[in-house]
C-alpha cells in the first residue's frame, strides 16, 4: 500500500505515532542514562557532551530523526485530534469515564504542555537563549546553575509529572496499536509501560531534586 | 415497594429540530422493572395527557437485538456492567435519584428522534467486507474443515458483539473500532475466513473512516460500556492485521475482488 | 377458493429431487429482469433476500428495525437441528422427519417436514462455511447437544446465542449483496398492504417509520418472512415489535390463514413480575438437559426451596414421563406446569411458577462445567431476577413464544394468491401442531436458502406477468386505503392508550385461548373481543401526526390488527374440537390428562378465508394424508 493511503487511515496514522513513540521513548532512555553520569561527576558528564561533538555525523543523524519523529507524532496526533473532536459535534450534558486512566485522557493536553516543554528546554540546555549563565559544551555548569532556581526546577518537576503521564498510556498504546497482543505478553505490556513511566522521569527529576536539595553543586 | 425517580430526557422531535432536557417526574415505579419499562410508564402517562412519547429504540428486550441504548447518567447502557439498557434494572438507582437521559452522541449517528439514532453506519461497515464470501449451496461438509476450539471460542467471543453502538457511544473519540474490530476477529479466527482476511479489514477500516467515526487511542471505555463485555485485544487483532495487509499485501486488482 | 398443496407424486424421499428437476428454471440472463419484494429480515427473510441476490433477480428487503440485523430469529437461544448424525447414536433424515411429525401432533404435511429432514444437513454446511462459531469439540469437530422431544443429540449450536449467530452469518451474506447493489434495504419500513392486480401479489404498500412516506413498491413477487404473532397474547417471549399486521392483511386480500389456533407456549421462561411487565424472557431449553423440574407435593408449601426435603418433593416431568423426563416436548412440560400450578403447589410471588433445580448437575458436573454450557443463561436470569440459580433453583413458568399458525402455503411455499409466497415463522407448514426446539432455525433457513430461490423460479417461469404501472388503478387504491387507516387512527382522539387496549386483549386470550381451551370460554372472548374493538376504535388516543417518527402509531396499527386476528384465533380454536400440540381442549383429554386427537375428523389443516367486513370467515380443508408414518397417540412416557 502506498505510504498516501496508509498515512490517509486512522489507523495508519496510528502506527506512525505508535513507531515516533519507539524512537522517542529510545531516545529518552539514552538521554535519562547519559543525565545519571552528572552523579559521577562534571567531568564524566561534561567529557561526555563533547564526545558526542566528536561524531557530527551521529549527533546530526539522530537529531534529523528526532526532527521528523516529533513532527510526524505531532502532526498525526493532531490530525486525529481535530477528527476526534468532529466525530462528536455535541457534547454529553454528563460524562462519566467508566476505565480510561486520567494518563489516557489527558494525553492530548498532556502532549501539547510537553511540546511547550521541549522547546524551553532545548532553549534552556541545547541553544542557551532561555539561560541567564549558559555556556557552551557545559552541561555541568549548565545544569547546576540553573536548578539552583527553584521554579525552573519547578518546571523541570512538573514537566516531568506530564512525562510520566503520557508514558505510562503512550507506551501501553504502542503495543496495542501495533498489534502486539496475545494472552502471554498482555501483562508484560502493561508492566513494561509502568516501568518505564515511572523509572524515566524518576531519573530525570532526580537531577534537579538534587542540583535543590544541596547534593550537586 | 415503590420508587420515585426525576428524570431529565433529551427531546428532539426531528433530525433537524433543536433538542433540549425535559424534566420528567416518575413516581409509583418498582425496582424490580426494567429502565425500559419505566419509560413505558412514563410514556404510558404521557399520551394520556395528549403529549408526544418519549421515542426510543427497543424490540428483544433481552439484551441480544441491540436495539436499545441509552447514555443513562453519563454512562452507556447505565451503571450495570455488561448490561444493555433493556435489562438493566430500577434495583440499580437509589429511590429519588435524578436520572439524565440522553442519545448516543456521535456524528456518524445522527438523532432521528430524541433518544433514538441512525446507526446505519453500522451496517455499512459490515458491508464493506464484514461476511465471509460463501454463495448458498457448493460448500463442503460442516467437519470438512476443523476449528480448534479455542479459536471457536475467542471466534465467538469477539462475535457475541449485538451491534448496539455502545463502544461509540462511550469513546471520548466516537471511534466504531471495538464493533469493526469484533467482526474482523470474528471471521480472522476462522479458517473460513482467512481467504478474504487481507481485503476484509483494509475495506472495513476505510468504511469506518469514511463513516466519520473517530480513531481509537485506547482508552478502553469501550470494553467497559459494551453489553458483551468485548475485550479490546480485538483492536490490537484488527490493528495488527491492518498493518499486516498494508505492509506485505497486494493490491487490489481492478474488477478481481468479484464481490464488489 | 381451491387449497393446492401440489405436493409432487413418488417415494417421500424422491419427491424433493424430483420436483426440482420438474421445475421450469429462468434464464440466468433473464433473472436481473424480475423484481423480488422481501419483507423482513430474519432467518428467513435475510437468507431468502441474499440468495436470490446471488441468483440474479433484483430484490429489495424491508424490515422495520433499524438494521436488519435486530430481526426476532436473534433472540433465539439453543441450537439448530440437523439430521447429520455425527455422533453416531442413531439419527436420519427419517428419524428428524418422523420426530418433527410426531412433536407436531400429526398435524403437518409429511412431504414437507421430509423435505425439511433432508435440507437441515445442507443449513449446517452452509452456516459453518460463513463463519457461524458452532460449539466444538476439543477435536476440533463440532459438537451436539440434545433438546426436547428427541432421543439423539442432533442440535448444533453457538452458546446459549444461536440465532444470533446465524442471523449474523444471513445477515452478513444480504450486507455482500447490499454493498453489490443487488439488494435494496429498507430498514425502519413497515409493509401496510399488498397490491394485487388480476389475481396476482404484484407489490406492496410500506410506510416510513422516520417520515412517514407511504409508498408502492411494484415487483414480479412478494416473499413474507414476517415472523409470528404470539404477541397477539401482549406478553410473550417475542420482541416488542413482532406483529401480526403483513400476514393479516395479507389475509384480507385473500391469502388462507392456516391452522391460526396453533401456538406454542415454552415451559421454561422467567414468571411475570409485576402489571408493568413488558415481555417475557425465555430461558433456553437445553437447561432442561440439565436440570429437574420441580414442585413441592404439598399445595400450599411455602417453605423456601432448599428447606423441603427430597421426599417432599415432585419431580414431575420425570415421574409421569419417565423415558423423555425433564425433556418432554414443549407443549407437554408447560402443561404439566400449568398443572402443577392449578394444584395450589406453584411457587414463588403469586403460585405461577415451579423449580428448574440446577443442585444436582452441579454436585454431578461440577460448577465449572454448568457454567461453561449455561453461564450466560444463568446470569441473564439473575440480571433480571436478582436471584443466583447457582444457589437458589430458578422460577420458571410457561409462557406464549411460538405460533405455529400462519399464512397457509404449498409445497412451494406459495400462499393462495399467486405470486405471494411466505416463509419461517410466517407460514403455517412443517410444525403441525406443536413446534420441536431447534427446529425454527431450521425451518427459517431451510425456507430461505434452499427452497424459496428454487421455487420461485418456477412461479416467475411460468406466470404471465405484464409490466404494472405504478398508477395502477389497483396501486392508488392500495395507497389510499393507507393512507385512510392511519388518518383515522390519528383522528380518534379518545381517551385510552394503544398499550391499555393491547394489555386488555393480551389478558384475555391468555385466559380463553392460551395453555388450555374450553368452548365455553372461547365463546366468551369471541363475545368480548368486538366489544374491546369496538371501544378501541372510539376511544384510543394517538398522538402526533404520520408525517414523522410515530412509535404510538406504529403500534396502533399493530394493535388493530391483533384485535381482528384473535377472534380468527379464537374461532380456530373453537372449531377444532380436539386437542393436539399446543392446542388443548379440556372437553378432549385422556383421563390422565394428555391431548386427545380426533384424527377421524381433524386431521386437516384448517385454511380460513377471509370473507369481507364483518362477515364470518370461510374455513376450508386440506386433508392430511399419511403414506408413511403411523398416527398414533403421542407418547412420551
């Protein structure tokens, strides 16, 4: 089938944020275990952020793929949003949610504060533009300076709350929307979303926590 | 002992007419009536004061013709699990209770009349590809072909659907993937049905689409409202045979498919 | 009027063979120029209206549910029978035929019950290849299950939602056709009239039930699958909006009404609760496999069930029918209910019901097996009841589900007037005077798919049929008395509601024409039911116009008819002075109280013409022959 067509069905589309989901739930775990290396020191972690300068061609391959990923899911996800939305033209005086988490219902919403998110952060850590002290290959210094604010921690901590939140349905969802099923596996989906929702933010809030409470500095 | 109960009914006299709530009292009810025939009292009351009955959908009243459904209390087919409307019962509401009453809302189920709405939608799908092609006569004998009873069985699960648009109903998205995805299973279980397996839900899930139901993004308030209790592994079923045809099927020849 | 059966010559088992070769076929090129007309889309209606699509002919199918999948077939619970003897313990075609003739009291044409016998094994393939879920063995073959009033276990069936799922497999082969174009559905389309020109059912008169659009629909042919009447009796185990109205006014333009008296009332359904009730729900037969039917001995023992000991208690069915027990045919087993309960030894809210006591098959079985066979059974019982049958044996008592009365038609399935052919529940045939369980679905099928696209090709091959305009004096007509009927209803402005009328009507056809009959009371609702009429027709009230959606005057068309239809009802039931099946009159019994026929003078099937306004049907007879089974007293014991 020509990719028009699939992209064209609800379900097509499904499957390209289901596959998104794949690469940007990857991509987060690289990120959450290279974030822990601040723990071993501003060394490990700034030497790690200039190594990474050392291979343009990786950095700039995986932050094309990132690209395209996050447009892809967010243009899908609102396409099927606006037909969601015109699927019920009248709205029930009471509605009253029998099975859905809060997580699966505020997945829209949820995705949108994420996005607002992801260009502050890229602003703040990536560009520097949203940083008062920011300098460049210094994540250390970065980090540290920043977090020692309470409400940017702040918003690091709530962003990481809507994370979580749209991992623990948006991970579930992949398997069901690729048609990973079967009676030996279904408990194992469920466990593996809840882990990753919960051990993925963990692990980045334990940064600003930390940068708070006095450990980094 | 007798029950009061205050409803709040949509009414809409026609497909174009503007609706609105209308208050109702129902005192002198049993608990041990059925929803239905509570407002075969109501109604009864309301045509002896010369008004215009409450229009909703209703024949078996034993849960299996899927004609009835209403969005009782913000709930499809009301609080009991795994129950259509007709079969739910008064003992489920306290006496004095206000009970509101409304349609299925969804686009691709226009009202026709208060609580009564177009599910043809419905139909159309399956007509898209939802059948086996087997003509009358010239097929083989029943044992002929064997069917591990675990597959007749999760075949039969998926097929208890009854079509009453529930899932819809209840689906923040309007989404019909429960009721498509039940038949698509139904026969994708079956040998029988493994022939037209790659057409049947390529064809279905465009119709869906084309109906103006809304897409899945698995919730599962659908398997909570359905009166059969239909799980949504079937959507997992139907989303993994989708991908299957599209990635590695052919594509349809002009004039081949011989069914139209 | 002249009753054919044209029942073909020769050896009962050649007689199929031979008559579809005798046939005259059209044309297969010529099909796409006749115009089939399908009212109704049950079991009957769904098969017949997609295999005559596949055959060529243009057909449109009409039903007055939303989809066409809602037809009342789909509330059928148990199974379906068929002669394949897959298991080995004895079965045939013969033995079907000769156990559905014999179930049906000698009252049923021995041709076509053969011809049924010998179409159930073809239903069964048929269904399997569409994708029907049938029960299966661990094998992976399918498996069987016995039902009242056999000996061998020959009932095929999908959980306790049989019908279901065969309407769901004739429903999806009409989708094929509706998406080929070769079928045109109408649902939520109610047919109000035939329209006959020169002697022939040439279309028919609907109205819209959203718009209220009367209109003519013109056709080379009218097939009616419109089910039964049972709720002539306002509460039944039918659907709420199963009604009389196709098939009675198919009457009134002349179609004979054979053997209307007869109806079926099923042993097992769940005892009225209150004045509100709407319907009644029936709980499967083949929990009669399973479980004991019993009453206290004592009348008037109101001690709760598991407090009355074995000794105190009378399983009845197993001691006055010891060799078929707890799975006497229907009509026996609600009797004996009946009686039970005229006793003083009924149980429950107001002495009309008796134990369906499940202690046993769990001690014997096991909880896990009873819930595998009967567990959604169970649970709709307790959803309704609030009672768990795990714990406490269910209340059963008889109620009205089955009519086995209906248009009279021959060997073709042709009504009296050419051209208007009817099968299932519809049409009078194959059930006698009693009706077998699991034997509806396999008449509803073997109608539709296998007999109806043979037999109409001979009739359209055969019959002259001129093209008709559709301003044809005889089309206006039909339009117009339509249109009359509904503005009068809607003008009358009484008092009374449709469903008061209905309730009053119901009552007392249960009272004088239900379970058991006298002259005496039939003389009394041939006396009341006018007067009811008469009073329905001066004091009903309807609200709201025809020109949209109008469930109360849906039912007051349906009403009207019910009312003419009972006193055929009741005046069949007068005249057949003897008891057979489901027809019993108390002056005709054995002095143990079993059903005496009268094969001397009864044994025909009573064909009523309608005979004007007002004036007194005309009763003709088609004689029952029996070449090849032996009339004898129906014995279960």
């Amino acid at each position: 089938m020509p990719f028009g067509r699939f992209w064209g069905s609800t379900i097509g589309k499904k499957v390209v944020m289901a596959v998104t989901g794949i690469v940007l739930v990857g991509y987060i775990l690289a990120h959450v275990t290279a974030n822990l290396l601040i723990f071993v020191g501003p060394s490990a972690i700034d030497g790690y952020a200039a190594s990474l300068r050392t291979l343009p061609v990786l950095l700039w391959g995986v932050r094309v793929l990132l690209l395209v990923s996050v447009v892809l899911h967010v243009v899908a996800a609102t396409q099927l949003a606006v037909l969601a939305r015109a699927a019920r033209p009248t709205a029930y005086q009471r509605f009253v949610p029998q099975a859905s988490s809060s997580a699966s219902r505020t997945m829209r919403w949820g995705g949108v504060a994420l996005l607002l998110f992801l260009v502050y952060h890229i602003l703040h850590f990536t560009t520097g533009q949203a940083h008062s002290d920011f300098i460049h290959l210094a994540p250390y210094h970065n980090i540290t300076t920043a977090f020692r604010v309470w409400w940017v921690a702040g918003i690091y901590v709530v962003a990481m709350v809507a994370l979580a939140m749209h991992l623990y349905h948006g991970t579930w969802s992949m398997f069901q929307t690729l048609g990973i099923e079967h009676e030996r596996v279904n408990a194992a989906r469920r466990r593996f979303a809840t882990i990753i929702a919960v051990a993925v933010p963990l692990g980045f809030v334990s940064v600003p926590i930390a940068v708070l409470l006095g450990a980094l500095r | 002992m007798t029950m009061h109960l205050k409803l709040r009914v949509w009414r809409q006299p026609g497909p174009t007419a503007a609706g609105r709530f209308v208050a109702y009292d129902a005192p002198d009810l049993s608990a041990d009536m059925s929803f239905l025939e509570m407002l075969d009292v109501v109604n009864e009351r309301l045509i002896e004061q010369g008004e215009a009955p409450i229009a909703f959908d209703h024949d078996c009243r034993e849960g299996i013709c899927g004609s009835c459904g209403l969005m009782i209390n913000g709930v499809a087919h009301g609080p009991m699990r795994g129950t259509a409307t007709c079969q739910l019962h008064l003992r489920s509401f306290r006496d004095g209770q206000e009970v509101v009453i409304e349609p299925w809302r969804a686009k691709a189920f226009p009202v026709v009349r208060d609580l009564v709405v177009d599910r043809s939608g419905l139909d159309r799908i399956i007509a898209a590809g939802g059948y086996i092609s087997a003509r009358t006569g010239g097929v083989p004998d029943a044992n002929a072909v064997l069917v591990a009873k675990d597959d007749a069985d999760s075949a039969m699960d998926a097929a208890a659907c009854i079509g009453c648009g529930a899932c819809v109903a209840a689906c923040p998205n309007a989404s019909a993937s429960l009721f498509a995805a039940a038949k698509i299973a139904h026969l994708g279980l079956l040998p029988q049905g493994q022939p037209e397996r790659a057409k049947r839900v390529l064809r279905m899930v465009s119709q869906m689409d084309m109906e103006a139901f809304g897409n899945c993004t698995n919730i599962g308030e659908c398997q909570e409202a359905c009166p059969k209790l239909i799980s949504i592994d079937v959507i997992a079923r139907m989303n993994r045979d989708f991908l299957r045809a599209s990635l590695l099927g052919r594509e349809e020849r002009v004039g081949s498919s011989g069914e139209g | 009027m002249e009753l054919r059966a044209r029942t073909p010559a020769g050896p009962l088992a050649e007689k199929w063979d031979r008559h579809r070769f005798e046939m005259k076929l059209v044309n297969p090129a010529n099909k796409r120029r006749y115009k089939v007309l399908v009212v109704g889309s049950g079991l009957a209606g769904a098969s017949a209206a997609a295999s005559l699509a596949e055959l060529g002919y243009q057909v449109s199918c009409f039903c007055f549910q939303d989809s066409p999948r809602r037809a009342h077939s789909i509330a059928a619970q148990g199974g379906i029978n068929a002669a394949k003897n897959y298991q080995n313990d004895g079965d045939s075609i013969w033995r079907l035929f000769y156990d559905t003739i014999k179930g049906g009291d000698f009252r049923a044409r021995e041709a076509n019950v053969y011809r049924l016998a010998q179409i159930s094994v073809d239903i069964i393939d048929q269904c399997v290849a569409q994708g029907v879920p049938f029960a299966r063995e661990y094998s992976g073959y399918l498996a069987n299950r016995s039902f009242g009033g056999a000996q061998v276990s020959r009932t095929f069936y999908a959980r306790g939602q049989t019908g279901q799922q065969l309407l769901l497999g004739a429903y999806q082969a009409l989708c094929k056709e509706i998406a080929r174009g070769t079928v045109l559905m109408y649902p939520r389309t109610e047919m109000l009239d035939l329209i006959l020109i020169d002697g022939r059912c040439r279309g028919m008169v609907t109205r819209n039930l959203v718009t209220g659009e009367v209109a003519a629909h013109v056709a080379d042919a009218v097939v009616l699958a419109t089910g039964g009447y049972g709720n002539v009796f306002y509460l039944s185990t039918n659907a709420r909006g199963s009604n009389v109205t196709a098939t009675f006014r198919a009457w009134k333009r002349g179609a004979a009404f054979g053997n209307p008296c007869f109806t079926q009332i099923h042993p097992t359904c769940i005892p009225v609760s209150g004045d509100y009730q709407s319907k009644l729900t029936l709980m499967s037969e083949s929990l009669r496999n399973d479980g004991r039917v019993w009453v206290p001995k004592r009348a008037g023992d109101t001690r709760p069930p598991h407090e009355i000991p074995e000794a105190e208690r009378d399983y009845y069915l197993e001691r006055k029918y010891p060799s078929f027990g707890n799975l006497s045919p229907r009509d026996i087993a609600s009797r004996a209910a009946k009686e039970a309960c005229d006793d003083g030894r009924g149980v429950g809210p107001g002495g009309r019901g008796v134990y369906l006591d499940f202690a046993d098959a769990i001690t014997r079985l096991g909880r896990q097996t009873i819930e595998e066979r009967y567990g959604n059974l169970f649970e709709m019982y307790q959803r309704i009841t609030d009672e768990d049958p795990y714990r406490v044996p269910m209340r059963i008592y008889p109620a009205v589900h089955y009519t086995m009365g209906g248009l009279w038609v021959d060997y073709d399935l042709m009504s009296t007037i050419p051209g208007l052919h009817v099968l299932g529940e519809a049409n009078f045939s194959d059930h006698g005077a009693n009706r077998l369980g699991a034997s509806a679905l396999m008449q509803g099928l073997a109608d539709g798919y296998f007999i109806i696209p043979v037999t109409i090709g001979d009739y359209l091959a055969t019959a002259k049929l001129d093209k008709v305009s559709a301003d044809h004096p005889e089309v206006r007509g039909a339009l117009e008395g339509v249109a009359r009927k509904t503005k009068r209803l809607l003008s009358i402005g009484g008092s009374r509601t449709v469903d008061s009328f209905h309730r009053e009507l119901g009552a007392l056809m249960w009272d004088k024409c239900g379970m058991a009959r006298t002259a005496h009371g039939l003389g009394e609702a041939l006396r009341r039911i006018p007067e009811i009429r008469a009073e329905f027709w001066e004091n009903v009230t309807v609200p709201g116009s025809d020109a949209e959606l109008n469930q109360a005057l849906e039912k007051a068309n349906r009403v009207a008819d019910f009312l003419e239809f009972a006193e055929l009802m009741c005046r069949d039931a007068l005249h057949r002075e003897e008891s057979c099946g489901g027809h019993f009159r108390e002056e005709h019994q054995t002095p143990d109280g079993e059903a005496k026929r009268d094969d001397e003078r009864f044994a025909y099937v009573a064909a009523w013409e309608y005979a004007g306004e007002g004036a007194e049907p005309v009763l003709h007879r088609e004689p029952l022959v029996f070449e090849n089974v032996q009339l004898a007293q129906r014995s279960y014991k």
